[in-house]
C-alpha cells in the first residue's frame, strides 16, 4: 500500500483523505484487508489518528469493520462516494 505521512493538515484527515482517494481510484481493492499495523507501518501516523481515519470510513460506509481488529474494502459503486 503507497501511503504517505501527512505534513501539513490533521494526520486523522490526510490519511482519511489520502485513504478515501485510494478508494475511488480503485487503488484499494475489493475484499483487500488494512489493519491498523500496516496502516501505522507504512505511514509512520500513530494508532489513534489511523484509527479514527479507518473509523470514519467505516462510519460513510467505505470500508467495513471486521471482529474490530482490521477493515475491508467492500464492492463500492459511484453512489457510495
């Protein structure tokens, strides 16, 4: 996954906006799986912030939480976004 570290804005809102950009490109892809782990690992950004990114996602329906522990990425159409 090519995410990269915000600097200027909230790390929460780049990292919910660079996530939601990869949703609508298509970089994400269906059934993929992002853990809080990978998304801390390859950005550098702290649990809480990725965290609440991840969550607000979940909460517009972009991604779908799983046990609680890690997201997927559903079959999104045009009307989602």
């Amino acid at each position: 996954m090519d995410l990269e570290k915000p600097a200027t804005e909230s790390m929460t809102s780049a990292l919910y906006r660079q996530l939601k950009q990869n949703l609508i490109i298509g970089k994400l892809k269906p059934g993929e799986i992002l853990t809080l782990k990978s998304i801390t690992e390859s950005t550098g950004i702290s649990q809480t912030p990725a965290r609440e990114a991840l969550l607000r996602l979940v909460s517009e329906h972009l991604l779908e939480l799983v046990h609680g522990r890690s997201v997927t990425v559903p079959v999104l159409t045009r009307d989602a976004f």
